[in-house]
C-alpha cells in the first residue's frame, strides 16, 4: 500500500510539472486495483503532489524560478504581446488586491475542475502576488475534492451495480 502511495505521490508531481502526463487516469487505476488503499488516503497523496508541482508554476509566475525554453515564449513574440499582458496582470493583480474572496473563488474553481486551466491559473496567481497561504489553501481544497471523486468512484459505482 505504501509503494501504491508513493508512486501516486510522484506520478502526481510530474503530472503537475509535465502538462501532458495525465493523473486522473492514474487515480482510477490504482483505486480500481488496489481497493484496499483508502479513496481518502489516494486522494490526499495525490493532491499534496499535485499542489507541490504546481508551486514551480507559481514561484515562476513570481520571477523566483525561470521556466525551461520550450515553456517560454521566445524573445520576439515576449517583446510584441509585453504590453498587453503586463495590461492584463496588473488589472489582475489589482482586482486579485481588492477581491481576495474572488480570488480564492478562481482558485478554488479552477484546482478542482481545471476550469480556468489550472496549469495557467498557478502562473498568473503568481504573477498577481496571492500569498502563499491562500494559494496552498485553496489549491490543495480543490484537488483533494476533484481526486476524492475519482478515487470514490470505483467503490461508489460497484456498490450501485452490485
């Protein structure tokens, strides 16, 4: 059970950090032929580890960390859009200021249904300065409901069919 926990935990990590390595599937096949992990148990591992690689995103988003190349804009392309993103995040960051409640709304929103995508969502939280704490809160919420699901599911559904 433990090896199950641990290899969630990393797979989550990667798949936070490498936009195309999917956990859902994941999720779904550890909970469908490992029953005796607790659902609550996969769920919580699984959404630590997609919360700590979503951190890289952030911390870029806050200049702390540079993102590799292939993630970057490249220089000429950075330099055309420069002034209407920097228009759009600081509009942002002021709305983010003034609306914290909205702001941990989007947060928590689009952690446990990828809508906006969270993957993007990590990147501008970070650009528009939301506190550590209230990114941790709301992201790791949401991920813990949306793997809960998937988790659950399995059980849920056989109970329903048997």
């Amino acid at each position: 059970m433990l090896g199950w926990l641990s290899a969630s935990l990393g797979m989550a990590v990667l798949s936070s950090v490498i936009p195309p390595v999917l956990i859902e599937p994941w999720v779904l096949g550890v909970a469908v032929t490992q029953p005796e992990i607790p659902w609550w148990a996969l769920a919580l591992v699984v959404a630590v580890g997609s919360v700590a690689g979503k951190l890289v995103y952030y911390y870029a988003g806050k200049g702390m960390l540079r993102l590799p190349s292939f993630l970057r804009r490249k220089q000429q392309d950075a330099e055309h859009v420069q002034g209407r993103w920097s228009g759009y995040m600081e509009r942002f960051a002021a709305e983010c200021e003034k609306r914290p409640a909205w702001t941990y709304g989007v947060l928590l929103l689009s952690s446990s249904t990828s809508l906006p995508p969270y993957f993007a969502v990590a990147v501008v939280a970070g650009v528009a300065n939301v506190s550590l704490t209230n990114f941790l809160s709301a992201c790791l919420i949401g991920r813990f409901v949306r793997f809960a699901a998937l988790a659950a599911a399995p059980s849920v559904f056989g109970v329903w069919l048997t």
